[in-house]
C-alpha cells in the first residue's frame, strides 16, 4: 500500500469514523501513470486518532494560539473529535465563542455556512449511509436534503443559496450533484469513470471547481455550472480541496508537489495560471485546504500532524489554521482545540457589497469632513476612522 495511499486515510473520517488503524508506509507506489486512489475516497476506510501522550514518540511542534484580529462579519463552522466523535460547532474566527450544534453517536462532518451564516449544510451517517443534512447556526431546523442507499458528502452551497452542489457515489463512483436548497431537483453534473469530488461554487455562481482523475492524476477543474465548459486547471500531483477566494480571482488547493507524500497548500488564479506553494510544514504534517476569509486576505485549512508508533502512522492533532497572503508564512489558529477539522469561513452580510471603495479614498473623505465639522485647518500626524 502506498504511502500517499495511506497519507490520505485521515481523510475517511469525513466519511465513516471507526476504530481502525491508520496505517502509512515509507514508499510510494503509483499505478502506471496513475496517481493511486486515496482511501478517503472509499466510505469503508476507517480513521483512528491516537493520543500522543499513550505513546513515547516525540510529539510534533504546534501552532500557537490566534493572535489576529477578528472579522466581527464573519463565522466559522468546522467539525470536531473533542467529544469523542464528529460534531458541528460554530465560533468566532478568533476561536472565541464556540457552540456545539450538534449531539449524536454518529458522524457529523463536511460542515457548510450559506452566506449570512444563517444555514448550515453538512453530511451525516445518524441514518445509516452518509446524507446530507442542513440546519439553523443555532442547530435548530435540522432537515435531511438527500435520501440514498449510498452516500453522498461535500455539500457546498451556491453564492446565493438557492442551491447546493455536492458528491454522490450513486453511480458506482464519485460524481458531482447539484440540487435546490430544499433538496428537490437533484441533478448529475459529471458523468466519468474515475472519481469527481469535493466540488465549490465561484463567487458569482457561474462556475464550479472540483477535482477529477479523470486524466490519471487528481487534477482540479473547473466547469459551467450547468456542467458544461470543462477544464483541467491545476497541474500539480495529488491536487485536491479546491476553494475559491471570495473576490473570485483565486483558488487555494493542497497539493504535493515534491513526492514526499504531505500535502502542502498552494494557490493558483482562477484560469490555473500563477500556480504557486505558499506553505510546506515542516515535518509529519498535511495541510488541507478548505476556505477564505471574506475579504480574501486568508486562506483556512486544516494543519494535521502524525506520529509513527509500532510500525504505524496514526493521526494525533488538528488545527484549524489560516495564512495571510499578504505576508509571507505567516499563521494563526482559528481554534486552539488540537481535535477539529474543515474551518468553513462565512461572511454575515446577506448580500455582497455593490460597489468596491478604496479604503485610503474613504479614509480621506472621512478626515476631510471632520476638518470641516470640526473646522481644523492642520490634521497633519492625526489619523481620523
């Protein structure tokens, strides 16, 4: 089994949690010129968290704490081992004011905020297979959108909520669904023999990304939003978790680019161009990456590190974490709990801005009228909000 083959384990836990063992080889091995399918992609794999302190390996280094200044427009909704199995919870992008939404023995994963942050859509295997669920961000309202002998998972919705589009595996293999907000009129996007999955919506609703061996490799593509207009954008191996910045111009992707078996996160234009690593983690790390800020300064993503004890790879922790495109390396957390995964970034305003202001224009206007309430002649040195 190879060893990107079981780097991507961790990931089945979106799927199926159990008990098993997250196993991870030191050598890869690709089928002939085909990247092999991570077990993620197969709802019967198992993920298993072990604790760093029931073993004596050396733990990883962590992140530290948030230290950035919050967006008080905006929330985040991610999932979490905390409480001994997956839960939804809801909080400040500063980690503050976490709630949890929901309460089950089953799986609650793939968490989604409609933007205003007013609904959640996420999957859930409480009836069995996994399906898709959708509630209030005080976990009220909880409605089931999908009903299915198999699973379907990663839902995503439109821009402006009147849609959501996801993975279904009722084909044999993943495709790309979309439907209304109510579940109704569910519809196939992509009709291929490999797997397509873990779609997202551009900002203006017109296009959605995705990834896709079609081709052998997992690439990402984008495609009309009626699934038209197909085209393969990213050229880097093991391309996964496209996510499309909020200004459209941009998609964050976790890659790995360098054969080392980690995922490491990258950022491309919206046509593929400019394709660029902006994170490589030192040590046993993967970086996946999940969503943006609403002003599309930050790019969120799940920071997971391993451990090998007794021959074994296992996961131990998992931080939610977000990188400043602005500055170079630099992070910080959007929780400090060691156990959550998949921070789903959302704005509060219902609707997006109709016009861009220059934020220096805007300052100067405002200084400008307080000159002339305040009848100052010299505001030189003084800043004025």
């Amino acid at each position: 089994m190879s060893k990107k083959l079981l780097v991507r384990v961790l990931c089945v836990a979106f799927f199926v949690l159990g008990t098993a063992v997250l196993i991870r080889s030191t050598v890869r091995a690709t089928l002939p010129e085909q990247e092999t399918p991570p077990p993620w992609l197969d709802p019967e794999n198992f993920a298993f968290h072990l604790p760093t302190q029931s073993t004596s390996q050396s733990t990883p280094t962590q992140p530290e704490a948030a230290t950035a200044t919050r967006i008080p427009w905006s929330k985040v909704a991610f999932q979490s081992f905390r409480d001994g199995n997956w839960e939804i919870y809801i909080g400040n992008d500063d980690g503050s004011g976490q709630i949890r939404l929901t309460n089950n023995s089953a799986s609650d994963v793939h968490p989604r905020l409609n933007r205003g942050s007013t609904r959640i859509a996420f999957s859930s295997n409480r009836d069995g297979n996994y399906e898709i669920y959708s509630m209030n961000t005080d976990g009220s309202g909880l409605t089931r959108l999908t009903v299915n002998a198999t699973d379907d998972v990663n839902p995503v919705w439109s821009p402006d909520g009147t849609k959501i589009v996801f993975q279904a595996y009722r084909d044999g293999q993943a495709e790309i669904y979309f439907m209304n907000a109510d579940g109704s009129a569910q519809t196939r996007l992509t009709a291929d023999g490999d797997y397509d999955g873990t779609p997202t919506w551009s900002p203006d609703g017109t296009k959605i990304a995705f990834v896709s061996r079609r081709t052998g490799g997992y690439r990402i593509y984008t495609m009309n939003a009626n699934g038209s207009g197909l085209i393969q954008i990213s050229s880097q191996p093991y391309s996964f978790n496209p996510t499309w910045s909020p200004d459209g111009t941009k998609i964050a992707f976790d890659a790995d680019d360098d054969g080392d078996g980690w995922q490491d996160l990258w950022v491309m234009n919206k046509d593929g161009s400019g394709q660029q690593k902006l994170y490589d983690p030192y040590g046993q790390t993967d970086i996946w990456a999940r969503s943006w800020s609403p002003d599309s300064r930050y790019i969120a993503f799940t920071q997971i590190s391993f451990i090998q004890y007794n021959g074994n790879w296992y996961w131990t922790s998992a931080y939610l974490t977000a990188l400043d495109t602005t500055q170079t390396l630099t992070t910080f957390n959007l929780s400090i709990n060691e156990l959550d995964w998949n921070p789903d970034w959302q704005t509060q305003d219902i609707v997006p801005p109709d016009s861009n202001i220059n934020p220096l224009s805007a300052h100067t206007k405002i200084g400008e009228l307080m000159v002339s309430w305040y009848g100052y002649d010299n505001l030189s040195g003084i800043e004025h909000y």
